[in-house]
C-alpha cells in the first residue's frame, strides 16, 4: 500500500521530470535516512543532508518542501518497503510459503536498512506523531485485510486458530529486532557484528517457530 506524502510540492512543474527527479529523491531519501537514524528529527540539518547529496539546499525545496515533508517521505517509504510483501496476500495463498517469505523478506530489509527500521522505531518510541498521519483509515484497511486473510485461513482449516492481529504484530517485532537491538544482539552473542549468514539463520529460526506455534510446516527454502 502506498502512503501518500502530501508535504511534497503539489504543482509538478516545479519538480525536475523523470529519471533525473528520481535519481535526486532517492539520494536525498537515503541522505536523509543517515541524518535521522544519527540525529533524530529535531538533530538534522537540511544543510547537512544538501551537502551529503551534493545538492544546494534550495534545490531540496524542489522534491520536499521542509524537513517535516522529507521526514515523512522517509517514513513513508519505510512503511511501502515492509508492506510491499503483503500488498497481494489472498486466502487463496499457502500459508505456510506466505508467512516463510514474509519473514526471509522482512529479514532481508532489517539486514540492508537497518537505519530506515530505527527511525521508524524512534518515531513510535516518541509518540508516533508524525505516524499518525499515515497510519490513517486506508492504512488500517489495508491492516484489516491483512488480518481478516489470516482469519480466513483458520476457519478453512489451513492454520491453527490464532489471533490474526497479534500475529501481525508479532511479525512485526520479530524481524525489526534484528535491526533495531543489533547493537544488543551482538554483546550479548560476543559478534562484533551480524552478517549474511547470522540474519538467514535467524529468519530461519523465526520461520520455524512461528509456523509451527500455527500450527503449519516450514516449507524448504527453495519453496
């Protein structure tokens, strides 16, 4: 599900077209994701994020209008990545193969954006102000169809009866701990730090953990 930023400039003449727009919004989305995973929201500097991206700071004006707007794109595109795995999920889908890819997927963006997972951490930790203006009703329909899948799923018979909301949640928490409490992870397991391998198995041990509290057998990998 797409959550819209409405803090980007509303006429499109005054944005730059094309591949050239994109290739700036990504850069300044992942310049962005640095300051704020550093600093937090209130600690970075639009100046700091032009000149990471080798941009003037009037230019930024062009794809965010202010640090709130750029804040949310952020957000906003944290939110797409980890819903993206679920947007086409059906009660027609294998349950097991379903929540198996979720988990190696959700695993997968903790790996390579473990900043993006900390900001939204942060924001959730501090109130969620600024959440709450995505999480809006579109979102909790889209959360609602999540759940009610997985509800249709026990009633068939194809899982074990479990509460489809804190299922979700526990998902959730599950795989973002990997990026968020890295830091934890590898005092405690004496790693200086997680690599390729440590996040695969981890996801593994989450797959087999939480299909099997469903009731449900971990597919092979190459399912």
């Amino acid at each position: 599900m797409t959550v819209e930023v409405l803090a980007h400039c509303a006429d499109p003449t005054c944005k730059p077209a094309g591949r050239i727009r994109q290739k700036n919004e990504d850069a300044i989305i992942k310049a962005a994701e640095e300051e704020f995973a550093r600093h937090g929201f209130k600690g970075t500097s639009m100046n700091t994020i032009a000149q990471n991206v080798g941009l003037p700071k009037a230019n930024l004006h062009y794809y965010f209008n202010n640090k709130l707007g750029l804040y949310q794109a952020v957000l906003s595109n944290i939110l797409e990545l980890w819903d993206s795995t679920f947007n086409n999920l059906t009660v027609d889908d294998d349950p097991a193969t379903a929540l198996a890819g979720y988990i190696r997927a959700k695993m997968e963006f903790s790996r390579r954006h473990p900043k993006a997972s900390r900001i939204y951490a942060m924001e959730v930790i501090s109130g969620g102000e600024t959440l709450s203006q995505m999480l809006s009703q579109d979102y909790q329909t889209w959360f609602r169809g999540r759940a009610a899948v997985f509800a249709a799923w026990s009633a068939a018979g194809k899982m074990d009866p479990v509460d489809p909301v804190h299922l979700i949640f526990l998902l959730w928490g599950s795989t973002q701990h990997y990026a968020d409490f890295t830091s934890q992870i590898c005092r405690v397991s004496g790693r200086s730090r997680l690599t390729k391998q440590d996040y695969q198995e981890a996801g593994d041990n989450l797959i087999r953990i939480i299909l099997k509290g469903c009731g449900l057998t971990p597919p092979a990998k190459d399912a």
